[in-house]
C-alpha cells in the first residue's frame, strides 16, 4: 500500500474522529461528509499541521516510510487549502516558485522552472500578477502549481473548490482529473458535495455525520 494512516482520532466540542485512511499510488481519495465532521482534521493530522489525541497510537506510511514522526517540511507531502492560501506579498511566479527556492534551488532558476509550468494550469503571461488581482479559480489554479512543481510524494487537497460557483468549481474539478493523468499525482481530498467527489476521485470513503 503505498499510503496509509492507522489511529487518527481527535476530540473536540463533543465531536470525535475516529479514522484510518489507505490508498494506492496514483490515486485520488476523496473524503465526502458535511461540514463539521472533522475531514480537514484528518488531513492537517496526516500533514503534521494538528496533533493526534494523546493516547492513540498513530501510525502513518507514505511510499514505505514511516512519517508521522517527522515534522510537516520532511513529510513530502503538498497541501492546497480552500481559498489558495497564497503569499499576498508575492507574485504568482515567486508564489510557484517558493517551494522551489526553500529545496535549494536558486532563486532565477526557479523563477524560470515557475515560469515554464504556469502554462500547464492555463496561467501564461501571470508571472508578475499579485494575488489580489486573481480570481477565485486563478488563485487555486496557482496554488495547484505551487505544489504540484515540487513533486510531493502526495498532496492535501482541502475543499480547495467549494468558495467557488457552481460552474466554475464544476470546470476546475474536470481540470483536476486531467491534471492527475498528466502529472500521476496521489492525492487524498476532501469535500462535502457528492457530485464533485463523482466527478474526480478513484474512491470515495464517507464520513457520514458528526460523531457524537
């Protein structure tokens, strides 16, 4: 198995997760429930963003290594929020270009590779734009390319449509599935709408409801 997380659980304002997680390389895991279940806590847990309850014993495994015992930069793990969470006071080029120069790569060097990529996400000539001046879809099609030019061995993806329109959430979730064809990504993302978890995932695991 190429991921897995074993003994993820967390309690808090009287709701429990209480989760195991596995897929298979090249994949996309879709994690469908309603707001409040605790589907963005499963994946900061897998990213070393949140700590596990005391007590249980976690265990998570990405592409035969152990990992939950490293901090969230050793990981190998990209993540893309809701909203994009890009750096406001860069552009776009310095936003993709970011992971990039924190692995070593020279800064104009990595500015080009930044540069070269944007394409790929229908972004050309979107080099020296701020964040300010995107769109809703721009934003997230920049953080896709923020974490997909360094190559994690598997990506986050935290409701990263569902700010969206209808229309447009319904595009990029298409985009996404020919993104993972191009690109061979393993990812794990979760969502609360049905049909966009149709649209884009291999699988689909269900948190039904709150745990109380």
């Amino acid at each position: 198995m190429y991921f897995s997380a074993k003994g993820i659980h967390k309690t808090w304002d009287s709701v429990t997760v209480d989760y195991s997680l596995e897929c298979e390389k090249e994949t996309l895991t879709c994690i469908l429930g309603p707001s409040g279940c605790g589907k963005s806590t499963v994946l900061n847990i897998i990213a070393g963003l949140e700590q596990n309850d005391d007590g249980y014993n976690l265990e998570i495994n990405l592409d035969g290594k152990r990992i939950d015992n490293l901090p969230p930069a050793k990981r190998e793990i990209g993540m893309v929020f809701q909203g994009g969470a890009l750096f406001s006071h860069l552009t776009v080029a310095d936003n993709v270009a970011y992971g990039l120069i924190s692995a070593g790569i020279k800064k104009k060097q990595a500015l080009q590779m930044a540069s070269d990529f944007l394409p790929e996400f229908n972004l050309a000539g979107f080099e020296k734009r701020m964040p300010q001046t995107l769109s809703g879809g721009e934003k997230q099609r920049v953080a896709l390319a923020r974490t997909l030019i360094i190559k994690p061995k598997l990506i986050l993806l935290d409701e990263p449509f569902s700010a969206l329109d209808t229309d447009l959430r319904q595009r990029l979730a298409s985009q996404l599935v020919e993104w993972k064809k191009k690109f061979n990504f393993t990812a794990i993302m979760v969502t609360h709408d049905e049909e966009e978890a149709n649209t884009v995932a291999d699988s689909i695991v269900r948190i039904n409801k709150p745990a109380l």
